[in-house]
C-alpha cells in the first residue's frame, strides 16, 4: 500500500533506539526524507546508517537533546520546514512520589509536556500554510490506566493529552492532524527496565519474572517498535487526514476499558 508520503520531510525526535527509532525506520521505507535526533552521537549514526540500508533512503542525523532550547534548535535548523514531527522522548524513571520535588516533576514537565508543544508551536504554522501536516505524539498507555511507579510520567504524559486536545480540532481543515501514540509494554531499554523495577521491588528472580509478566500480558509477549512504526506511518499518511485528536493505544489489548 503507498502511503502517499514519499518526499516528505520528517522529524522524528529521540530515535536512535526504541518506539523513536521504529517510526523513522517506517517512515524512511515509505520514501520520506527523516531526520532523526538524539544524544548519544555514535548510537545515532549507526541508527542512521541502519535505516538507510533498510530504507534505501538517506537519513540525516542531528546530535541533540530534544529537551533543550538549543536541542530544538540545532534539529529545526537541520530541518525548518517538516511535513511530519514525531515527538518523543524519554520517559522520566519510575519511583515514589514521596520522593519527587520541584525538580523531579519540572524536569519530567519538561521532558514529556513542554517540549512536545514547543516543537508543535515552532513547525505547525508552516504545516498549515502548505495545507498539509502531520503530528504525533508518543506518550503512554499509562494516560489511560495509570501506573503508580509511574507517577511522573502519568502527569506530565496527561498534561500532554490535555492540551493536544484542545489544539487538534483547530487544524484538520488544512489537512494537519494531531495524535497521540499510547504504547503499552514494547520491547525496548524503557519496557525492559521498568518490568526489572517491578520484579526488584517484589524481591523476584528478574527472569522468572519475566516469564511471570509477559504469560499475564493479553498477546503473551511485549510490542515490536515495527509493529509501532507501521502504525506511525499510516497515521502520517495520505489517508489518515481525516484522523485528528485521537488516543491511539498500541497496549496489545492491556487496556481493559470499554472507552
């Protein structure tokens, strides 16, 4: 299926591993020209070169931490004018709230709220007037069913559905929509180390636990960041305008809700 995407340009933030790197990954292999970003400058270059040779497609890298006022900048001079932003980042680790002050909550605000509508605010104009545009957003199943451990990212996650709410509507008559993707449990750094938390704080054999955790998911087994990318790229399609302020979970049927 063409995806009707082919030459577009992309933005798509902390991608050099994980659910970041399986939407780049989707998107270079529908033709779109992406620029990926994060910190750790020889682990994006070999993601780059990987994708390429996925792809076939050129994949321009920028070190930054997309989390930073000179981060943002360094990517949108890499890539002024993007037809698709995939934001995201990494998720601030798990704990007790007892635990967390200003700085904890204001760096996760940051992280997982500001940052996103800051690169929405600087790229969404433009998508207008070209009347074409396509924002995602990955946050976290845990906007739907919460997870303790998880508090700082359930609040700044949620701050963030808040306001895209708001903001979606207001674009879909010039072809640009915004939304969200809720990940459950994927196989990645993120979802392997919080499943070790869990199993460190009951005082259980990490592989036992494991194998304990993954028989109690739905699908008997954690997501692929290809499963996650495919579903990125339709979202930034041809055919997806008409989709716009949505919550998309990817949970493997986790969510055990009727809305």
């Amino acid at each position: 299926m063409d995806l009707g995407i082919s030459g577009k340009k992309a933005i798509v933030c902390a991608a050099s591993k994980g659910l970041g790197k399986g939407c780049a990954t989707a998107l270079a292999k529908e033709g779109v020209q992406v620029t990926i970003c994060a910190r750790n400058e020889q682990l994006l270059a070999t993601t780059a070169q990987e994708i390429e040779q996925i792809s076939g497609n050129k994949v321009l890298y920028v070190v930054a931490d997309i989390t930073t006022e000179t981060g943002r900048d360094s990517l949108l001079q890499a890539c002024p004018d993007p037809d698709i932003l995939v934001n995201n980042a990494g998720g601030p680790p798990p704990g007790d709230f007892h635990d967390w002050r200003q700085k904890e909550w204001f760096d996760a605000l940051n992280a997982n709220m500001f940052s996103a509508i800051e690169m929405i605010r600087r790229t969404i104009d433009t998508m207008t007037n070209r009347g074409f545009g396509r924002i995602l957003n990955i946050t976290s199943s845990t906007v739907k069913a919460p997870i303790a451990e998880l508090g700082l990212s359930n609040g700044a996650r949620c701050g963030l559905t808040g306001f895209i709410a708001g903001l979606a509507r207001q674009h879909v008559k010039q072809n640009v929509t915004v939304n969200n993707l809720l990940p459950g449990f994927f196989d990645t750094d993120r979802g392997r180390a919080i499943v070790a938390k869990q199993a460190q704080e009951r005082n259980i054999d990490i592989k036992l636990y494991q194998q304990q955790f993954l028989a109690n998911l739905c699908a008997g087994r954690m997501g692929t960041i290809e499963e996650f990318g495919a579903t990125c790229a339709f979202l930034c399609s041809h055919y997806a305008g008409y989709i716009s302020g949505q919550n998309i979970l990817i949970d493997g049927g986790l969510y055990p809700g009727t809305f």
